[in-house]
C-alpha cells in the first residue's frame, strides 16, 4: 500500500467494504458538516475536506441529480487520504 494512501487503496484489499463507503456518502448527502467520519476499523476521513478539495464532487452537490451527486461523492471519497489511528 501506498505511503500517503486513498480510501481506494484499503478499499482494494477489502479493508474498507463497499458498506462503509456508502455510509460515509450518506453522511455527505444528509449532512455537509460532517467531518470525521469513522470510515472502517482504524480508519477516519474528513468529510468537509474532502468535498472542498474536490471540485467536481462540490459541484454535484449544488444540482438536482441524485445519481450524479451520489457518484461524484463517492468518488471524492474514494481519492480522500483517509487517517489510520
């Protein structure tokens, strides 16, 4: 694994489960304040930072489209550099 890894990397080898990436994009689609979120067993992310620092996952966030907000969050999430601790 990677020494600065994305969420995808845990992802990959099954550390984070598909479940856990859908909870962390709920938290985002029901409340954009959400920081730290625990995403998997020893692993957090921000939420806030992640969506601020990705501007496709911002955008999709101010239209209509729930399909289009719910894939681009999920993708800001899967690029975020989560914290093990």
């Amino acid at each position: 694994m990677a020494n600065n890894p994305t969420v995808a990397d845990p992802f990959k080898s099954k550390s984070v489960t598909d479940e856990e990436v859908d909870a962390a994009v709920d938290a985002v689609l029901a409340d954009l304040a959400t920081e730290s979120f625990p995403l998997a067993k020893g692993w957090t992310i921000d939420l806030v930072e992640t969506i601020r620092t990705n501007t496709t996952a911002a955008e999709a966030l101010k239209t209509d489209k729930p399909a289009w907000k719910r894939n681009m969050v999920r993708t800001a999430i899967l690029l975020a550099h989560p914290v093990k601790g």
